[in-house]
C-alpha cells in the first residue's frame, strides 16, 4: 500500500466541525457556529499533514505527538501518529512504526490507515502470516472501506504465491463477497440519498465501517465537492431547526393561552353588548318621553342611572380589547414562518450539493470496487491455472 497517502486538511477540517459542537443563543437569530479554535502547533500539523511525507517532518510530527498541550491532540495526534509511522516503515524501522500505530485509536478515521500500515510492517519483516492475519482482522472491521478489502486481496496474493492454494481461494472469495455488498449497499444509497445527509449532519467523522461511512470521508476530502461547506451549512440548520421548533412551542402555548382568554372574553362581550343595546334602547325611550315631561324628577334619575350604566359597559367592552389575535404574536407567527421557510431553502440548497457530490463519487467508487472485483477474479483464474506471474494488488490507494 501507499505508506504516504494520508487524509488531506479537508478530513481533518471536517473532524473539527463534528466534535467542537454548536452554540445557541436565547433565540434562533443569536445562534451560530461554535468557531473551531486551533493551537499554532494545530496549524502547523495540519499544514503538514496535507504535504507529501518527508524525512525532515519527523521532529515536528515527535514533539506534536509528546508534548503539545493543545485540546484538539486527541483528533490530530493519531494523524501525527500515522504519519511518523510511515515515515518509520520508508526507512525500514518497523518496531518504531508499529509503536506509534497501536496507540492510535480505534474509533479514529485513522484507524483503518493505522491498520493497514501495521500488515504492512509484518510484510516487511517477511511475517506474511501475521500480515495476513491483519488484512482479515480489518475486513472484518471495516467492512465498507475498499482498501480493506483490497488487503484481503492482498492476503490472497501472498497465500497463492507460496502456494497455499487452499488458503488463498477463501480470501478472493470473500473479498468477491464484500465488493457485491458495498456496491449494493451504494446502489441503495444512490436512491436514497436522505441517509447520506443525515450521516454528515450527525458526524462527518466515522471511521469508514459502512459505505457510508466510506462515502462521507471521501467527500469531506474532495475540496472540489464543497461538501464541507454543505455539511456546515446542515450542521447550522439542523441546530436552528431544534431552536425553531423550540420557538414554535412558545409561540404556539402564547396563541393557545390567548385563545382561551378570547373565548372568555367573547362570552363577557356578547352579554355586555347585549346589555348596551337594551341600555341604549332604554334610554332614547326615557329621553322621548322626558320631551314632553320634563319635570318628572324621577324619569330623569332613571335616564341619568341608564346613561352612567351605558358609559360603564363601554369602559368594560374597552377593557376586553380585540378578539383578534394580539399584534405581538401576530409578529411572531409571521415571522416565524419567514424563518421555517428561509430554513426549508438553505437546508434545500445544502442537500442539493451534496446530492451532486455523491452523484460524483458514487461512479468512481463503484468503479473501484469492480475492478477489485476482477483482481480477486484473476486471482482465482490463476490459482485454477497455477499460475504465479500475477503481480500483487494496486487498488490500496482509493481515497
């Protein structure tokens, strides 16, 4: 396999944005990403990891590794880790690499690389059988990645070569296996592409176990598909759309609280207007009558206790307000959907990109695990004719 090929500053990015988490303000408007906060020391790894291997990166990659105090060590110093490790395995010092890649960890993206190097070593010390052992172990571990399929393929060369027939055709076998189930697992994915967004929304960090997993991490690394762009962009939605949703209660118990006050308030209003117009109507009876008596001292007390009874009602039927839905929350709800809907468009918009990438990469993948597919066949046409001048697997390198 490559030694070299390490995952390039859009991974790590990517990494970053899955662990840091999100802020949220008071209300949906305040909330916004929480800002990915790098050491010097940070920087300059990732600087480094995104260059080709060299000799003269080794102090760097040692003092990173021993003693940056930096928070974000535990992501990136399994990368500074790998790296020293290839550096080791190019100059022949598999002891040292293989110290460096068991203290990477498991559930790291860097674990199927750190894997992968370790069979290495054991090849390069000539243990063929513990390398082989390896190539099995992370097959089975990381089932949707193709260069850990490709290391089955690879074991297999190594079995036919010495011969091992009997060895060898189960490990083409299964290989053959795994590239059918990856490439109906992304034929699923192709036509429901839903499950793609949600794994970048919930972490764009996995360690490549699925499919998908191996999807996520190709298209974080392929600056061209701005996939990272749209995984913030969901990763943003998503955080305003549990603050809506959040809103959405409020608002909604403040406009069902009003409804209720209203529905009180509209049996208060219809016995107060009742009562108005009985009182109007008493009134012009008594001022028509007091026109042509306008010396009966006691209609004109009853005309002056209807008049004081009507200003009265008014001053209730004021007090009551508007049956209609308070301004306020009219200004809410109004806005309320001008942010779901402007929500609705960006989450749209994200989900586009990230459709178009992976119409990208879906191919090309596929493409990858056919023609792993027909190594693993030739494989076995040679052991049919026991044959041995087929050179080893080349397909390790799939990003």
């Amino acid at each position: 396999m490559d030694a070299t090929r390490l995952p390039v500053k859009g991974l790590i990015t990517a990494m970053m944005i899955a662990f840091s988490g999100h802020s949220y303000g008071t209300t949906c408007q305040e909330g916004s990403h929480s800002s990915i906060t790098l050491h010097n020391a940070d920087r300059t790894l990732v600087s480094l990891l995104d260059q080709p291997a060299a000799d003269q990166q080794a102090p760097i990659l040692l003092q990173y590794s021993s003693t940056t105090p930096s928070i974000n060590k535990p992501i990136l110093g399994n990368y500074a880790r790998l790296r020293l490790a290839a550096l080791a395995l190019q100059d022949g010092d598999t002891t040292f690499a293989r110290q460096q890649l068991t203290q990477i960890e498991q559930n790291s993206p860097a674990a199927v690389d750190a894997a992968l190097l370790l069979a290495e070593s054991y090849r390069k010390d000539g243990d063929r059988e513990r390398a082989r052992a390896w190539f099995l172990r992370i097959a089975a571990r990381f089932p949707g990645n193709p260069r850990a399929v490709s290391g089955l393929v690879l074991a297999g060369d190594d079995w036919r070569k010495q011969g091992a027939s009997e060895q060898a055709l189960p490990v083409y076998n299964l290989a053959l296996t795994k590239a059918a189930e990856n490439m109906k697992a992304l034929e699923e994915l192709e036509n429901n592409p839903d499950r793609l967004y949600r794994a970048l929304t919930n972490s764009v960090a996995g360690n490549s176990t699925t499919v998908m997993d191996q999807l996520v991490l190709a298209l974080v690394r392929d600056s061209d598909s701005r996939v990272l762009d749209a995984t913030r962009q969901l990763i943003h939605a998503k955080s305003q759309l549990r603050c809506l949703q959040s809103e959405e209660e409020s608002l909604n118990a403040a406009i069902e609280h009003a409804s209720a006050r209203d529905l009180s308030n509209g049996a208060f209003r219809q016995a107060a207007e009742l009562e108005k117009k009985a009182t109007e109507q008493e009134i012009a009876d008594l001022e028509r009558i007091l026109v042509n008596a306008p010396k009966m001292a006691e209609l004109q007390q009853r005309l002056d206790d209807a008049r004081d009874r009507l200003a009265r009602l008014a001053q209730r039927l004021d007090s009551l307000g508007s049956t209609a839905l308070p301004p306020e929350l009219e200004q809410r709800k109004l806005k309320m959907d001008v942010d779901k809907k402007a929500l609705d468009q960006s989450i749209m918009a994200a989900r586009e990109q990230v459709r178009s990438a992976l119409e990208d990469e879906v191919p090309e993948l596929k493409r990858y695990y056919r023609n792993l597919a027909g190594e693993a066949q030739l494989g076995i046409a040679q052991l049919l004719q026991n044959s041995e001048r087929r050179s080893e697997s080349s397909l390790v390198g799939y990003k």
